[in-house]
C-alpha cells in the first residue's frame, strides 16, 4: 500500500486576465500549499474502487477526480490496472482550497510508485492538466505562480512558516458560478502580481501582505456575506493579511498565536494549521 498526503492550497493572489479562445479563463495566481492534508491509501486492485470518510456527500465513480485520476494515468501509461483507493478527508470540499484537485494529484503521485510507472515529474503535470486546472499545482505544491489555465507553473521562493487560520462559513460557491459573474461585473482592481513576487523574494512580508488580493472575493461575497463578516473579524484579531482562497468560500488569515476559543460561529468550520514547503 501507498500512503500520500493530498494537501490544501490557498491562493495568496487570484486574478483573472481574460477569456481564453477556449473557453477557460486565462489567470494569473500565486499559490501556496497548507499543512492541512486528506490522507489517500492506495493498493494494487483489478479493477478501480473508491472508499471516501469524513465527507459522505461526495461521488466514489468518474464524478470523483481521484477517481478520474487512475482513468488519465492508465490512459497515459497505456495500461489497465486497478486501483483500491481509501480517501480520508480532512479539506473542506467546494472550499476554494482545491480537496478534489489535491487529491487527483495524490493518487497520480501515489499510482507512480505504487506500480513503479518512473513517471517524470513533467509526465505527472501532462496527466494532471487532464483532470483540472488546480491539478498540476497539486502535483508539486509550494510557492508557485500559476498561469494560462492554471497549468502552467513557475515555482517562487519558498514562503516562510507562518500559522493559518481557515474559516469556512455554511454554503457552497461554484466555481463556474463565480467566473460567470465576475465575467458579467468585471472588476478593474488587480493584485500587483510582479510586484508581489518581487516583495516575497525580498521576504518583505509584511509589504506583499497588504497587496494580497483575489478579483472573485467581491463576487463571492455577493453570495455569502459571511465571507466579509469573517474577513474583518481575523483582521479585528490580529491577523497579518486575510482574504478568501480560490473562488471561495474558505477565508484564511496569517495570524500568530490565535486563540482558537475565541471562535464562536455556529455557521461555520474552523481549521488551525501552517503553510507548507513544496511537495516534490
């Protein structure tokens, strides 16, 4: 059996350039990658198999990425194996912290050396951007800036360790939702990306923390207010920078010695954990 870590992510930044010829949207985000992980158990099989705990609301067939994973990876190694997959969640699901798109890329590690299939690391990327825009990031994870589709990826020095506060408030927000409005009101605020990247690479953290931003919040908030009632409350206390990740609805705060008491919300789930180095 193998065992691999399917880490969450957060977006440190999220702007969209434009509407690609595609259909996708062309975007540009810095990403970084959270201790916070599902845990994916992987055994040889002979034919695919999907045990999920800790979220029984979600699919175990083709409407599963990790399931869709063991698909690509046999369509691209031209191979018909099995795969007896036990996906233990922790991630929050439609959060904005990419649990599906993680744990795609968990199994994509995890069937290389379960089968000892000497994928390269780019040959695992191929596969991922099969699956989904958040996949290839998840392959590798750290500080990376993503682009085109979110496929295509530039790793960034690595973040220091700093304590993360996760709020998810009650409610979903679709991805495909939050794309359309912010198409049909699109904001004219964009997050400084280079200069962004420039301040991080100087590790002038608390400068590139007040530039932090993410062009769907605005419209995610139309959805859930929630989100800017939990955003004021972590800057209330102290946190270092707060915004939400990805497309929502996960706000997550930097924020030293946070006292998990002071949560009182019964609308939404707290998570306490640390930013992540790379994880191949």
């Amino acid at each position: 059996m193998v065992t691999e870590f399917a880490r969450a992510k957060i977006n440190l930044t999220l702007d969209i350039l434009g509407r690609r010829a595609d259909g996708f949207h062309e975007v540009s985000m810095i990403m970084q990658t959270l201790e916070l992980a599902d845990i994916v158990e992987i055994e040889k099989a002979d034919a695919i198999t999907l045990k999920i705990s800790g979220n029984d609301s979600l699919p175990a067939d083709e409407n599963n990425l990790a399931f869709r994973a063991v698909l690509e990876v046999q369509k691209f190694c031209k191979k018909n194996f099995g795969a007896s997959i036990n996906l233990i969640k922790k991630i929050p699901s439609a959060a904005g912290l990419a649990g599906g798109s993680s744990d795609a890329a968990a199994v994509i590690r995890g069937l290389n050396l379960l089968y000892d299939l000497n994928l390269s690391v780019d040959e695992m990327l191929k596969i991922a951007a099969k699956i989904g825009s958040d996949v290839p990031y998840c392959i590798i994870g750290g500080t990376c800036l993503a682009t085109g589709r979110g496929e295509i990826l530039t790793r960034l020095d690595d973040l220091e360790i700093f304590d993360v506060v996760l709020i998810k408030p009650r409610g979903e927000i679709s991805t495909a939702w939050a794309y359309k409005t912010y198409d049909e009101n699109i904001s004219k605020v964009h997050p400084p990306t280079s200069e962004i990247i420039q301040l991080l690479k100087e590790k002038n953290y608390d400068a590139a923390f007040k530039k932090f931003s993410n062009v769907l919040e605005p419209v995610a908030i139309q959805k859930i207010p929630a989100i800017q009632t939990y955003k004021k409350f972590l800057q209330d206390n102290g946190a270092k920078v707060a915004m939400m990740s990805g497309s929502g609805s996960t706000v997550f705060a930097f924020a030293e010695n946070f006292d998990a008491e002071k949560f009182n919300f019964d609308d939404a789930q707290i998570f306490i954990t640390k930013t992540f180095r790379k994880v191949i």
